[in-house]
C-alpha cells in the first residue's frame, strides 16, 4: 500500500504528460495528415487532378517517413526537435517526433479512406459540374466520415504506443515511468501498474472512436 501512494504522484503526472504528448501530435496529424491524404488520393485519381510525378514524390517522401523504427526517428531528429522547442526533454520535445511519424501514417490512413468511397457518388459530382475544392468539401470527406474516423483512433493507438517508447530519450509519460522506475530499478509491481493503465487507455480510446464510428454510420 505504501509503494502505491509513492507511485501514484508519479503515475498521474505520467498520464498528463502522455494526455499531453498524444494531444499535441493527433492535432498536427489531422492538420497536415488530412490535407496531405486529400493530395495523395487527388493526384492518383485521373478524373480529379491527376499528376503522376507529384504523387510519386510525395508517395516516396511518406513512405520514407513511415519506414523509419520510431525509436531510430526520434534520436535522429533530436538536434532539429531540441532547437525547435528549446528543450532537450520532456513531452514537448517528445511530441516533435510523435508529430512527425503520425502525420505520414494518418495520411495514409486517410487517402485509403477516400478510395473506399463509391466511385459513382465522385462521377456524380464531376458530372455535375462541381468543382475540385468543391467536391473535396461536399463529397470526400463527408462520404469518409466514418472511415476517417477509424483512422484518428488508429492514429492516436499507435501514437501511444510510439510515447511509451519516447520515454527511452526521455520523452515523459506512462513509457518514461515504465522505464525509470520499472526497468532500471527492477520494479515489477511499477511495470504492471504502467502496462495496465496503457491497455486501459488504449481501450478507452477504442470504444470511443467505435462508438463515434457507429454514430456516423
């Protein structure tokens, strides 16, 4: 009982760092992600706006970012991440990297979720009359509401797996705990309790987006 009300100071300020971490990258995700997905699955599509080359570049550019282990990507931007926010730790200086390997993955996710949409409801569209930005706003991305939506909740299960590993740099978080207190010090009963509140989270966060899911179906 005693070693639980030492941990639990320490597990809280975890969990808010990770709150933190999370937050920051599914917010840049969405910002770039979305719009870069929207690009990718413009460029591809011969009836939209297809340019070959344009697509191709920025394929390989994702696909080189998506390819880096996120451990070995947050060690090799720690220069760039410690200028950009002035700090060499933390969740902040953690949330750069988070940042960098989410926006590739959730634009991935996204540009998939415009290709499930029936080519019939675009052909309309263009048929119509309407114009790209047009059929952006009216018709991609609400025809992929629901979809879209499985993407943030994958995003943001992955990006909590990628802040537990932040934490062997020195990120913060439930990870940097894990590791701290639980490995270093061989602490079993901290490695539960961390790995336990990771499943509870991971959890939470899917029902949650299932449920949103469902509404939007």
């Amino acid at each position: 009982m005693d070693k639980l009300d030492t941990i639990l100071p320490l597990l809280y300020r975890s969990f808010l760092e990770t709150v933190l971490m999370v937050s920051i990258s599914i917010f840049f995700a969405v910002l770039i992600g979305l719009p870069l997905g929207i690009l990718l699955f413009v460029t591809s599509e011969r009836q939209l706006f297809k340019a070959k080359t344009l697509n191709t570049v920025l394929g390989f550019i994702v696909n080189v970012v998506r390819s880096f282990p996120f451990i070995i990507l947050i060690v090799a931007i720690m220069p760039f991440a410690t200028w950009l926010v002035n700090a060499s730790h933390g969740p902040i200086f953690a949330s750069v990297a988070l940042s960098i390997a989410a926006i590739p993955l959730f634009a991935r996710l996204a540009e998939s979720s415009f290709h499930s949409i029936d080519k019939g409801v675009i052909e309309a569209s263009i048929a119509g009359g309407a114009p790209l930005s047009q059929i952006i706003t009216d018709v991609l991305i609400p025809e992929s509401k629901r979809s879209l939506t499985q993407a943030i909740t994958l995003t943001i299960i992955s990006i909590i797996a990628f802040s537990a590993t932040a934490g062997v740099v020195g990120g913060g978080g439930i990870g940097d705990l894990a590791i701290r207190y639980g490995y270093y010090r061989y602490d079993t009963f901290v490695m539960l309790i961390t790995v336990v509140l990771l499943i509870i989270i991971v959890q939470l966060v899917q029902w949650i987006g299932d449920f949103l899911s469902n509404r939007e179906g």
